[in-house]
C-alpha cells in the first residue's frame, strides 16, 4: 500500500545518494514491494540475467569464484533474518536461480545483500 511506496521511494533516493557519492552513473532501480510467490512467479526460467539464491547449502558455489567473470546483469535472491525456508530455496532453483554463498559467516538480512552486490561488482 501507501507505505510499502513510501519506503520504495525512500530507497531509490538512498541508491540515487549513493550512485551520486561515489560517481557511478547507473541507478539501480528499487521495486515495487512483492510477496516472495509473487516475484517468483514474474521470474521467467529462461532469462539472459544471471539468477543466484544466497544460501547455505552443501552445494553452493562461493561467490568469489565469479568475480572477473562476465556476466551481463544478474539478480540476487536474499532471505530474511533466519533465511529463506527450503521450499522456498527449492522454489527458486526451479526457476534457474543457482545458490551462492558468501562464506562461512552468516550475515544480517540488510547486509548480505549489499555484500554479494559489492563483491559481485568489484
């Protein structure tokens, strides 16, 4: 509603700040707020993006191993606080997602995100 809106156009101020700060001259755009089944079902399987779930799972490849790569545009799914529940994690593999993780530590919801987007644009 009203506030989800109102809390979009907070963030893309904030990535417009940030984008001005530090000189880069492509904003990120912030999107409308979504239930987790309703974004996915946006998602389209064959799609050029890059798609990677952050998860801990046993066969994650670490994100590391991308950087230097090239690879057009990606999305990144990042769960809650406590993560996303195996359903869900299985919902997005299905959907061509391919798990990455950032390490050993587990980080906070608000910062993992930002992680895996700074290493993965170094």
């Amino acid at each position: 509603g009203e506030r989800a809106e109102k809390k979009r156009a907070h963030w893309q101020a904030v990535a417009v700040a940030a984008c001005e700060q530090c000189g880069r001259n492509r904003v990120p755009v912030v999107h409308e707020v979504l239930t987790l089944n309703a974004w996915m079902a946006l998602q389209k399987e064959n799609s050029e993006t890059a798609r990677y779930l952050l998860s801990l799972r046993p066969e994650t490849l670490a994100l590391n191993a991308l950087v230097g790569k090239s690879i057009a545009g990606a999305t990144f799914l990042s769960g809650p606080e406590g993560g996303l529940s195996v359903a869900e994690e299985d919902a997005a593999l299905s959907k061509g997602f391919k798990p990455v993780s950032l390490g050993n530590r587990v980080l906070r919801a608000e910062t993992a995100g930002l992680a895996a987007l700074t290493l993965f644009t170094a």
